[in-house]
C-alpha cells in the first residue's frame, strides 16, 4: 500500500476543505489568499506555518505571475516540504546513541520502542530496551512482549521505582552488553503538570551525565490530537530541548498538517511516521513524500 493510501483520510478532509475554497472560483484575490490561510489552519498547520505558505505562495504567485487559483494548488505541495525542519542525520542511525522517548499517555511511546528494536535488531544493531515508564504495569508487560517477539533484553525494575535510577540501570547494562543502540521508554506526563515535568526533567539530566554516549530526546505526538499536539511539542521542547519528533496513528483521523506545524514552528525534524499497526508502518520521515501524498495533484482533486 502507497503512502498516499495510508494517508487517505487525511487527504480526504484537505480536499473537501479545498473544494470548498475553490467553489468561488480561479480568481486570485485577497479573499482567495485569505481563505487558503483559513483552510491550512483548519487541516491542524497551526497559524504560524499556515502564515508562511500563504506568503511564500503569494510570492511565487507575483514572481512568475500565475494565471489563477489552480496554479497556485499545483505549488503546494512543493512549498509545504519546504517548512520542515531537515535533521543533519537521522539520530537513529547513530552508532552508539541513547533515545529517550517522552510524551503524554497514549501517544504510542512504547509501541514505537518496541518497533525501533526490532528494526535495529533486523539492521544488525545491538539493541537495549529499557523500561522507565515506572508507573503503568501494562507499559513494562507490553515491551516486554517486543523484547520476546524480537529478542531485544529488556532492563526493567518494579513498579513505582525511581525511574532515573531505571535509566542509570539501563546505561550500566548497555555498556556490559556494548550495546550500540538503547531505547528507553518513560512514563506519560501530561505537558500541563509542572511536577510531572520536573520529574522527566531529572531523568533526562541523570541519564546524559551517566552515559558515555549521545543521548537524544524525542516526542512521541498522536497525530489525531490536533493543534493540540502542536502545545505539547512547545512545552516538551521548553522543558527538555527535543532533538525530534515520531509521530504516530497519521493513518488515522489526522488532518496531516500537524506535522508541518510542529516542525516549522519549532524547528524539530520529524524522524518517523506511524501509519499503521505492523513494524513495516513506522516508516522514516520524507518530507516530499508526505507532502506529495497530503497535497500533491490537488488540481485532479477539485
């Protein structure tokens, strides 16, 4: 299955909002600027980004002088991969590295752990799991189900134990093993509880002093959250300064353009994309791919 059939519902929701917009016709006027600014934002871009494509379109629209409206659409794709922020190399392919994965309940965390395991494993990588989410029972069980199904170990503790000592655990025991990839699943916080981001705060300063690798922090989003996953990036990132993003369930419900927020706005690479239940569907991020898929060809969809 293609990208742009995964992708399909959120293709479905952008072109009924643009068939809406490109019922008043091919004029290019201040009304047609003003309503694609409107309709970006609907599909989840957030104002900001939504801001700057309008502006980087009217731009190119002056500068060659487009004839109309579907013109215009044929450019935006192309102008939408241009907002994402590009990381310098894919911090998973680092060798040896640490991730951290945060982020609120629900949001995939250690299902993504879980599937990057397996495909470091598949990719010849000595693999570790370390099971941080201290405070869910079912989240320790559940990675423990990947670690079997993939042979990957998993470093655990009891439940309600410290979850920086975890962390401190989990480096101790990379190092024996020389593990060249550790994956460490923490517990979800809602962003809005300044206690329990303090707390992660503390795990992710314990972790980078004790390990002798890098140590990267990644936000794991779900995609159908909406503008809201755009103000849990903003707080995540102000507390613990996030080096990417996976976002997860894009298959779903998800309008598409919170991925365009959330980078542009914040300057944080997508890293991966969830976009269905098997290991094969958490896919590396390409920003012209999924700009094709969401926005390309709109001209065939009016």
């Amino acid at each position: 299955m293609s990208l742009r059939e995964r992708l399909a519902r959120a293709r479905q929701s952008l072109t009924e909002s643009m068939n809406i917009l490109f019922k008043r016709g091919p004029e290019v006027d201040d009304d047609f600027w003003d309503e694609l600014e409107e309709t970006l934002i609907l599909a989840d871009m957030g104002a900001q980004a939504a801001s700057e494509i309008v502006e980087r379109l009217r731009d190119t629209a002056t500068r060659k002088a487009l004839p109309d409206a579907y013109a215009v659409l044929d450019l935006l794709a192309e102008t939408i991969e241009g907002l994402f922020a590009q990381p310098e190399q894919d911090l998973f392919e680092e060798s040896p590295v640490c991730v951290l994965f945060v982020g609120i309940n629900g949001a995939g965390k250690t299902t993504t752990v879980g599937k990057l395991a397996n495909q470091g494993l598949a990719q010849g990588r000595r693999a570790l799991i370390g099971s941080a989410d201290t405070f869910r029972a079912a989240a320790i069980e559940q990675l423990d189900v990947w670690g079997e199904r993939s042979g990957v170990e998993v470093v655990k503790r009891e439940r309600g134990a410290d979850p920086a000592s975890v962390c401190y655990d989990v480096l101790e025991r990379a190092e024996a093993l020389g593990s060249d990839l550790v994956l460490i699943d923490t517990s979800g916080r809602l962003h809005t509880s300044a206690d329990l981001m303090r707390e992660l705060e503390k795990v992710v300063s314990v972790t980078r002093k004790r390990a002798a690798m890098p140590v990267r922090v990644v936000l794991v989003i779900d995609a159908t959250t909406g503008q809201n996953g755009l103000q849990q990036a903003r707080e995540f990132d102000r507390a613990l300064g996030l080096d990417g993003v996976v976002m997860t369930k894009m298959d779903g419900t998800a309008k598409g353009g919170i991925a365009v927020a959330v980078s542009h706005e914040l300057q944080l690479p997508i890293l991966r994309m969830g976009v269905g239940e098997s290991i094969e569907d958490l896919q590396a991020f390409d920003a012209h791919a999924f700009a094709e898929a969401l926005f390309g060809e709109m001209r065939k969809a009016q």
